[in-house]
C-alpha cells in the first residue's frame, strides 16, 4: 500500500535527496516548505510521491524500479489523490520526475488517459555571471521589501489578497517566510502589481517566483524586482535559481538578460483528473 507520512516522519526521505535534481524535493522533506509525501512503506521508503504544499504539482522520488510502489501508485492517484485534489480546486494531475529514470513510470501512469508533456528548464546564478544593470521604471512605482514593517501597513494596500496568496501559498506561514525567504513587490497607487520571491529554499539555494498583475506588464517590473531579490541573495551567501516552462519565452528572457544560466531540463507530465 501507499501510506502518507506524517511531517515528523520526513527525515526518513532525506536519502532521496542524493539523486534528486529538483530543489523542491528537498525544501519539502526538509520541512521549509509545506508539502505532503506519500511512501511505499512508513518505516524504510525506497520510493515517494511528494505533493506540493502550493499544489503545484507532484514530484516522483527515490528507486523509480520499486515495483511495491509503482505497481500501486496509479490506483492510489485515481482512487485516493483525485477526489481530494478536485475538492481542492485541481482539475490536472500535474508531475515530474526527481531524475530521469522516473519519466518511464509517470509515461506508464499516463497510459489510456489524454495526456501531454512539456520541457522544463532549470537556471542558477553565480555572483559573476551576473548583469548586474537594473532597469530604469516609472517614478509612480514604488519597490518595497516585502517584511513586517510591510505588514504593519497592509491597511493602506488595497489588494492584500495579492500578497497573501504569493506568500501563503508557498509558505505555511509569514512567520516562516519571514525566516527562510526573500522578496519585494513593487507598489503603483495603494496596490501591489508585482511580486518577487523565494518560493521554494533548500539549503543556501533559493527558488526565485515573479509575477506582474496584467494591466501592468511591460513596463519592466519583473526586472527590477528580480535584480532585487538576486542581490539579497548575494548579500546573504544565496545562490539563485530558476525554475520554468521552455515556452515561457518572457520568463526565460528575464533570466537570461541578468545573467543566469542553464543547469539542466526535465520533462513534466500532465492529465486531467477523472
């Protein structure tokens, strides 16, 4: 059977992590970020199905040849993942491999469904690869740390919504973002529009998330923040990373125009939960 650990109980995965290529593995058994792992065996797991705190996604970890687990993890997904997963809003089963020998499993999983594929690239920043010009933005925009000092004025922020579900949905808390991450937002009027952050942390390593509200796109946000988010990072002895669609050609250009470079790609799989 396929049992869900409880969050004290992850430590039991930390020998997943010598072969896994994706950050997030780590910052969710490491219980920086919040997320759920469901193991072939509760006292000794050779191999795991992590879901995302952020419900973003599920990550295959460990022996990808354990066939207790992967004989049994397709009727795990449909009969006990998918009903939980649509009362929580999911409509995709949206999943990766922690190293390649899983996508042989996940194409198995997806066979008799309407499934499809896409690439995913993997980039990290060295301080000296860095182009370090930030962007001139418009004077009506403001960049402001995203810290407590913040929090006390939330009540001239007409959209607080939009911070709280960047934050809290990567973090069970501010109180635990706060400790292990970094981010600003830039503010026009008494609205955030942009937010850049540390989604997900392992160790010194710092997964950078950005998004622009709309209307607002096009003006070089996304930069500025970004390049200040990368310079905390350096500050502090962090290493940026990023982490995104081969088809997001904007994101993949922000990345590209400062600096990072890319370290890897994976393939992420994806159906529709019946």
């Amino acid at each position: 059977m396929v049992t869900e650990l409880n969050a004290d109980e992850f430590y039991k995965c930390k020998h997943f992590l010598q072969d896994s290529r994706l950050l997030e593995v780590s910052a969710v058994i490491e219980r920086i970020n919040p997320g759920r792992i469901f193991a072939d065996d509760p006292d000794n797991p050779a191999s795991a199905l992590i879901w995302l705190g952020n419900n973003d996604g599920f990550i295959f970890t460990g022996d990808e040849n354990n066939e207790r687990f992967n004989s049994r993890i397709k009727d795990f997904i449909d009969k006990e993942l998918a009903p939980e997963a649509k009362r929580a809003g999911l409509k995709w089963f949206e999943g990766a491999g922690s190293h390649t020998g899983w996508d042989k499993v996940l194409e198995k999983i997806c066979e008799g469904r309407k499934w499809s594929s896409w690439s995913q690239r993997v980039y990290k920043l060295v301080e000296q690869n860095y182009v370090c010009t930030e962007p001139l933005i418009e004077h009506n925009y403001e960049v402001i740390k995203i810290n407590k000092a913040l929090l006390d004025r939330v009540n001239l922020i007409n959209n607080t919504e939009f911070l709280d579900e960047k934050i809290l949905g990567f973090w069970s808390s501010y109180d635990k973002f706060f400790e292990y991450g970094i981010g600003y937002c830039i503010k026009f009027n008494n609205e955030i529009v942009t937010i850049c952050m540390s989604d997900f942390v392992a160790g010194n390593i710092h997964t950078i998330g950005i998004e622009t509200l709309k209307e607002h796109e096009g003006k070089k946000l996304a930069q500025k923040a970004v390049h200040k988010v990368v310079k905390e990072c350096f500050s502090k002895g962090f290493t940026p990373y990023w982490d995104c669609m081969e088809s997001n050609k904007p994101s993949i250009a922000v990345a590209e125009a400062i600096g990072f470079q890319k370290i890897n790609t994976y393939t992420g799989y994806e159906f529709p939960f019946n």
